[in-house]
C-alpha cells in the first residue's frame, strides 16, 4: 500500500500537467470546474444581471425595462426611439387617418394613449401612407368574396410549390388537404376558407377573429381592395366586433352544412386523416390542385383528361 501512494500522486500530477496544458476556453467544461474561483462567480454573476430582459417579452409599442429591484417591466416605448423609416412602404395609416413612420411609430403612440378612450379606438388601419380610398358599391361587395376565396386557395397552391424545400406545411396540414374534394370548385374553396379563418385565430384561440387579429390580413389588402372594410363589417352579423367561424365562412358563401370546426388548422383531426393517408399520395393531390387551378385560370377543360394519369 505504501508503494501505491507515489503511483497514485503521480498519475494526479500527470493528470494535472495535460490539464494545464490545454489553453483555457478549449473544453467548455473548465468554466465549471472554475466554481471555486471568486472571479469567475461574479463574472458569471455580472452575465445574467445585465440581461434581466432578455427573455421578457412585451408586446407592439412597448419596450423593456428595469425597475428598482432589478426587475424587467413593459413600458411604453418613446416614439423617437423607432428606426429611421428607409421608404414610404413602411409608413402606415390609423383608423383616424394619420399617417405614422411606421408601425413602430404607431403601436408606440398608441400605448402613451393606453386606458384612454381616443387609444380604445386607435387601430392600424392599413399599411402604406394615407390615401383616398373609394366608397365600396354594394355591386362590387358582392364582387369582393370571390376575388377573395379564390386568392385564399391561390396561397395553398403557392405553399404547396413551394413547400417541398421549405417545408410550410405540417404533415397534418397536407393530410386535411389530402381528405377533401377539390375535383367541384365549390369544394376547393371549403378548406381555404377554413385555413385562413385558423391561421388568424391565435390570440386566443377561441373560434373568434378581433380587429386586432384581422389586422394581418385587412391592413394589407384595403389599398389594393376598396371594399376590404365594409366586407369585414358585413361579416358581422350580430355587430359585436368579432367574427365567428360560421359568420366568416358565410360570408365566402360556404354553406351551413359544410362548415366545419375541425377544419381549422390548430384542431384536431377526426379519425377522416388515416382514409386520406390511402386514399391519395402527396403528389397525386398535388398534381389535381395544381391542374384544377389551372383549368379555373385557364378555363382549359381539355387539360382535365390528364387528371386520371
């Protein structure tokens, strides 16, 4: 056992030596094999202290900071803090007509107005700087849900294009294509119309759209489509400012029996998704989607022969 002990003292000293060799930062592990090193504690310390925010999220118009006990808060962003604006595409328009900088500048505006009767009514309206935008005719409403629907199913067309290198599309999103009927025009719309009513039901979940989470599709659409508001408006029928699913699929003409809550994206899906599964094959739906737009873009009826290939 005696002889043992030098054996041992040198195999630590040998240890040691490699460790010292190795140039520090090299293994990550030294950083915790430092714990007993003051400095590297309070610099470790000094880290965490000077990110407080870094994972404290606040919402549009507001910014984090700190309050007397270190903690982070929201707080109202100052307006003159935004980026400098590179062009006119970035200024928006309010609901009162005043156009902002930008969306910074808008939703920083409205927060200093926050519990305030004039900041309860001040909504984005529309992106791009103020402008006339025409009365909506009670002709060209009636126009408007067509132009719409078929734009809605142009979107899962151009994800679908492009879905194969970036993956837009879940599994179980291509599975609830793949289960409904697109060879009737009627019926290539039910689930687009579906789709999108579920991609702007987010905050909350809840089967009802708010202004505010129109406001990704409306603020986009009202300098290029007149009637985009009055549309929206006449979706709601019981005027309680939120859409339900059945008033927005109404207002696509989808009929009654046809609307479906488990069409949206964020449900489940019913028990229909392992029919689908060997029913089609990805790219024999795709290659139906695909055509059948084409023959609606087209009016090309002979192109449809190829549907049975």
């Amino acid at each position: 056992q005696q002889e043992a002990l030098p054996d041992e003292t040198e195999v630590v000293e040998e240890t040691v030596a490699e460790v010292s060799e190795v140039p520090v930062g090299t293994n990550p592990v030294q950083v915790e094999v430092g714990e007993f090193d003051e400095g590297a504690e309070e610099a470790e310390e000094e880290v965490v202290a000077e990110n407080p925010c870094q994972n404290h999220h606040c919402k549009h118009g507001k910014v984090c900071e700190l309050d007397e006990n270190n903690t982070p808060m929201c707080v109202c962003q100052d307006p003159t803090s935004c980026p400098a604006p590179i062009g006119e595409f970035e200024k928006v328009c309010s609901n009162d007509n005043k156009t902002f900088d930008s969306s910074c500048h808008f939703f920083a505006t409205k927060c200093t107005l926050e519990g305030t009767k004039k900041g309860h009514k001040l909504h984005l309206d529309y992106i791009g700087p103020c402008k006339y935008i025409a009365p909506c005719l009670d002709s060209e409403l009636t126009e408007f849900p067509l132009r719409m629907r078929d734009w809605l199913k142009n979107v899962l067309v151009t994800l679908y294009e492009r879905d194969e290198d970036n993956n837009l599309l879940t599994e179980k999103q291509k599975l609830r294509l793949l289960a409904r009927d697109f060879e009737k025009n009627y019926n290539m719309y039910i689930f687009p119309v579906h789709w999108q009513f579920g991609q702007l039901d987010q905050h909350p979940i809840d089967g009802y759209l708010s202004h505010t989470e129109l406001a990704p599709l409306r603020a986009p659409l009202i300098p290029m489509e007149h009637c985009t508001t009055r549309f929206f408006e006449t979706c709601d029928l019981d005027k309680d400012k939120y859409i339900a699913l059945d008033e927005w699929a109404g207002c696509f003409g989808i009929k009654e029996r046809d609307i479906d809550k488990d069409l949206k994206l964020q449900s489940q899906w019913d028990g229909r998704i392992s029919q689908a599964e060997n029913s089609f094959t990805s790219k024999h739906f795709m290659k139906k989607l695909l055509l059948i737009n084409q023959v609606n873009s087209h009016h090309d009826v002979k192109s449809l022969t190829n549907l049975s290939k």
